[in-house]
C-alpha cells in the first residue's frame, strides 16, 4: 500500500504535493519522493524514510514548478531504499512515474525492455512502467505501421491523439496487477497522465487547477469536488481541466461529486474509526497479499527459494495475540496438505520451555508489527538451535525480519487500530500460501492438481470478503441486541474452532465484555454449566464434513436457554437457531478468512453501542515491545 498525490495549476507544486503526502502517510512511510517539470526537463527528489526526510534534505522551498507527482511508499518490492523510493523514471529520463499497486508479472516486463536495451537499477516493480511507456512512445513515433495498428485498436472515435497517452495504454495493456500510476512526460507541460486498476484514486477539481490523489484527504483542503476514477479509466489532469478515457480511449464523461467530509473524518476516508476503515480495507489488503505469490494458479514465492523443505520433520509456529490465532487457523493446512506435524504457540511460552528444535525444524514466525519482544526473543532462540526461519510480517524492515532467515511481507497497509483485523486475514492469507508452497516442495507434482484448485479458490476470497462486508448491516442489528451482555461465548470445530477463539479475543479486547470459546466438543466437559437463560452463543460452521456435530452442540446450548447466532456457508436452516448469519461459501481451508469478518464487524459495533473507543481501548498496545 501507497500513497500518492498529483497537482497541476497556477500555485507551487511542492507545499501541495508535501502536505497530500502527509495526510497519506498512513498508507505508507517508508520512503517518500516527488517529481516536478521544470523546463522540458523532469526533477525528481526523493529518499528513504518520512516525508519530512523530504524537506528535511532538500532545497524544496526554491523548487517554482506548478506541476507535478508525489509518492509516500510501503515497500512490496525491493527494500525501503533511497534508489527504491519513487517517483522512477525512464532510461532517457523523459517520462516519471509514480505508482500505488504491484505488478504482479514485472518480471515477465522487466525481461522484455532488457532484451530492448533497458537498464533497470531499482528493485521495484514500478520501474518498468516509465521504461515500458518509453518503448511505446519510441515505437509509436517511428513505426509507421505499429502506430497505425494501434490508432485502429484504440483511436477510431479520438482524432487528435495524444501518444503519450496511447503510449500508456499500450503499456497498461502488458500489465497484470494493480495499478494507480500518475506520469510526468518532460516535453508535456501542464499535464499529469493518469491509469487505474485495482488501486484507489480520485481527481479533485479546481478553479483552474486539478489535483490527484489515492485518497480524499491528501486533497480535501484544496476542494471538495470529486471525479472517482474506476478501474480501466485514463485521464489527461491539466490546470483547466480534466479529459477522462476509457480502456478503448474514447473520451467518457465522468460525473463530478461533492463530499462533505470534516478534517477528522476524511483522515479516516470517512469511515468513523480506524478499525471500521482497516475492515472495509480487507478485500484489497488479501488481494495485494496474494499479490505475486500466485502465478497462473500456480504458488510462485521466489523468496524462499533456497529452503529445503524436504529436510524438514516439523514445524513450530510462533507468534502473539491474533498473529498466533491466525496460526491457530492455518495450523491444519499444514498438517494436512504438506503432511507436517505442527505445532503452534505463544512467543511467551515457546521461549521459556525447552522447545524440542534442531536443523531438521522449521520454525515461522508471525508478526504484524515485526517488534513484539517475546516474538523477537523466540525467533532468536530457534536460531541459535539450528532451526531454520521464516517470518510473515507486515512491517517492512522491522527488527524480525532482520533477524529471520527468510520472510515473507502480508501487504496490509499500516494496521492503526490497536484491535488487528487486515493483518489478521492477510496472515492466514500468507500462511495458506506458504503451507501450499511447502506442500509442492515436500509432495511434489501429485499435488499439483490440487494446489492449483485451491491457487484458484483464494484468489476468489477478496471479492467473497466483499460480499461479507455488503452485509454489515446485519452484524449491526445483532450489536444491539448483545451489547449489555455480560458474557458471550464462541464455538467451532476445526478451523471454526481457530476462528471462534479470534472472534473471542476481538469482543473482548475492545467491548471489555468477557468473551470467550470452546471448541463445540468441549461445552459438555464443563463450559456449559455456565449456559443460562439469553447468554449469547455464537457458533461457526463452515465445514461440511462436522457440520451436523457443530449445530447438535449448538442446540444442547440452545435447550439450556442460549441464544444463538450460527455464521455459516453451508445450507443449514434449523428454525430452533435464533440468528444465521450467511457467508459466501469456499473451501473449509480458506473459510477462517470469511467467517471471522461478520465477527470482527460484531465486535466494532457492539463497541460502539457502549459508546467506547474503538480504536483505542483500555490498557492494550498496539505492538507490545516488552516482555
Ligand atoms: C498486541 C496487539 C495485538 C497483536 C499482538 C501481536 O497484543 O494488541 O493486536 O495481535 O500484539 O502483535 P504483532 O505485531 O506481533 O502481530
């Protein structure tokens, strides 16, 4: 996750560009850069860190141009660097680039413009795309018949075609991914070229000046007139006015909206806490983490080349709060498609109990953050016994990974409210990514068929997170009817179990109402003499082999005066059962991801009902440093 913020007009480009890249800079700070015309020629500046580095260590105050684009970054590819940093640019340095996305087939694009004469020096997939609008434009400009071909293709209802732009659609056109790209071409004054797919970005309009932006509040206190840009859509942004095109590049009319955002809710993009944002931000947050480790169906995590997995005869998986629960959750994948004993624990306890680790061990470690002490601590230890490492982190450069051996980034975007949720779902994202990876290393190609069905059924789960969230209307309705609950439990099998003590963990950590689970085998052997007339059950189901065990159990509770919410994908219409909350229905290793979204949005909303602070709740940090 990016940022990115892009102006032309009649005031200085710069003090626009800083303070929209402030206001991003919760989508990403580990480097920041801009680029502005100046005279047919482009100037970039750019480092790694904050976007105060920026004007910390460059003369921007003498910089006079009123054109120009701007990028807070978080790193997918290649490590916070100086030479990673945006805005790139074309060999010639013609064309600049800034990009909020990941070009998952960079590779495939990076080989192509070497095999042409390119140089590429950053490690970044953005890199590519002024090089790759460079060949076109080249192209466009002298061969004849290309230029021809591909007025045909795109052009036959736009006359007066502008070929930077064309060059840009060709490009897009190689590009598989997502992109927000805004392009500065050195010889185009007053005018920034624009490309969506998969990533946010809006047009803010002006009295003659237009600003561009991934997000509202980077250019809220420039106006509050919108144009939302949709995927496919390209647009020409100059001070009088904006040109807008579709993929075909016919010229579209876009409809300009008004929004009446405060300062303080446009931070949030509107959204009334952090917590609510970062779960609405799911279906994006999982697809940039399957990003490029899913190739054509196929699990490509070029990374880990190197490890052994066939050396291996166990795994340890190590981790804190609901970094361990997802874990907890993906516990079984290993198990039971890499065929791999696996063990999952806290970092608390692994630490200081002798864990059984030699070279023949494979210990992951999970981490939001990448500082948790006793994550840290137990990450040192099975290093020091000859295990061999693996982190899934979300913060690039933190101190885990370099500690790890090896580490594989969830691309969540900055997790601001202290309850996690992104992070959670793209953990087990990674986490199923990685058992899928170690099960083809370990198997071979038997598994192939079947690794290639589940490749193909995760890369659907962003779109069913979505419909989840369509929903969350329905979890609003049940908060109101928990909120002055005194206890609430959770239950499952299997993976439901996984997710019932994450749902748990959830209302408890910013609800304060005591909250917890049992594995729905478990209620008989004590928990359900706590059962009594309206305490709320919530119950998971989404596996259909233990279905009917999950539900008999629920209805034992039910009978002793439960009140029970069933979250399912299956067809299951007991009219005993108070509530069923539906999902999308997916394959039981991938289920977690679903079901423990109306969970999360249950926990929110019941907080709210208690008039709490979501975001901030009583005595808990957000990344736990001490032991
Ligand atoms: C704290 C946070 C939790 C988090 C846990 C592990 O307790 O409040 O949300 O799951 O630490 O943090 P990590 O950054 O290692 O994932």
């Amino acid at each position: 996750m990016c940022g990115i913020v892009g102006y032309v007009g009649s005031q200085r480009a710069v003090p626009v560009l800083i303070n929209g890249l402030l206001s991003l800079e919760y989508r990403g700070y580990d480097s920041a850069g801009l680029a502005v015309l100046n005279n047919k020629n482009i100037d970039v500046f750019k480092n790694q860190g904050r976007v105060k580095n920026l004007t910390d260590n460059f003369d921007l105050d003498s910089v006079a141009s009123k054109v120009g684009i701007a990028h807070t970054r978080w790193a997918t590819h290649g490590k916070p660097s100086d030479l990673n940093a945006h805005p790139h640019l074309d060999n010639s340095k013609t064309f600049a680039v800034v990009h909020n996305g990941i070009i998952e087939n960079y590779d495939k694009v990076k080989k192509f413009l070497i095999a042409n004469g390119y140089e590429l020096y950053s490690q970044t997939d953005t890199e590519v795309i002024p090089n790759l609008v460079h060949y076109y434009y080249n192209k466009l400009t002298n061969d004849v018949e290309f230029r021809q071909a591909q007025m045909l293709t795109y052009s036959t209802r736009y006359s007066s075609v502008d070929d930077v732009l064309l060059a840009l659609r060709c490009a897009t056109g190689d590009l598989t991914g997502s992109y927000a790209i805004e392009l500065l071409a050195s010889f185009s004054p007053d005018q920034v070229y624009i490309a969506k797919k998969d990533s946010p970005m809006v047009v803010g309009s002006g009295e003659g000046e237009n600003f561009i932006a991934s997000d509202i509040p980077a250019i809220l206190q420039h106006t509050k007139n919108f144009y939302f840009i949709e995927d496919g859509e390209l647009g020409i942004v100059k001070p009088d006015g904006v040109t807008f095109f579709n993929g075909s590049l016919e010229k579209i009319n876009k409809e300009l909206k008004s929004i009446e955002w405060d300062a303080e809710a446009s931070e949030k993009n509107g959204f009334d806490d952090y917590m609510l944002k970062e779960i609405f931000e799911q279906p994006r947050a999982i697809r940039e983490t399957i990003g490029t480790s899913i190739v054509d169906n196929a699990i490509a995590l070029p990374e880990l080349d190197g490890v052994d997995f066939k050396k291996f005869n166990m795994i340890y998986i190590v981790a804190c709060g609901t970094a361990m629960h997802a874990g907890l959750a993906t516990k079984s994948i290993f198990e039971n498609l890499a065929h791999i004993p696996t063990i999952v624990d806290m970092a608390s306890e692994f630490r200081y109990r002798n864990p059984l680790i030699d070279d023949k061990t494979l210990c992951v470690f999970i981490s939001q953050s990448g500082e948790t002490a006793d994550t840290i601590a137990a990450l040192k230890l099975a290093k020091e016994q000859g295990a061999t490492t693996i982190s899934v982190v979300n913060v690039i450069g933190s101190s885990i990974t370099r500690v790890s051996d090896y580490v594989l980034y969830t691309h969540a975007g900055p997790e601001i409210a202290v309850a996690s949720t992104k992070a959670f779902t793209c953990q087990v994202t990674t986490l199923s990514i990685l058992a899928m990876e170690i099960a083809s290393k370990r198997i071979g190609s038997s598994i192939d068929s079947k690794i290639k069905e589940l490749c193909k059924e995760l890369s659907h789960i962003p779109d069913k997170v979505k419909e989840v969230l369509d929903n969350a209307d329905e979890m609003k309705s049940l908060a109101k009817e928990l909120y002055k609950s005194k206890d609430v439990y959770f239950t499952g099998r299997g993976f439901d179990a996984y997710v019932a003590t994450e749902g748990a963990l959830k209302l408890k950590e910013i609800s304060y109402i005591h909250a917890d689970s049992y594995p729905s085998g478990e209620f008989k052997h004590g928990p359900i003499a706590l059962i009594e007339k309206d305490v709320p059950v919530i119950g998971i189901a989404t596996n259909e082999d233990i279905n009917a065990k999950t539900v008999s159990n629920l209805l034992e509770l039910l009978t002793r005066g439960a009140n029970v919410t069933l979250v399912t994908n299956q067809k299951i219409e007991n009219p005993e059962i108070q509530h069923t909350v539906k999902i999308p229905e997916c394959s039981p290793l991938f289920a977690s991801i679903l079901a423990i979204v109306p969970l999360q949005l249950l926990s929110y909303y019941v907080a709210k009902e208690k008039g709490l602070d979501v975001d901030k709740p009583r005595n808990l940090a957000k990344s736990v440093t001490v032991e």
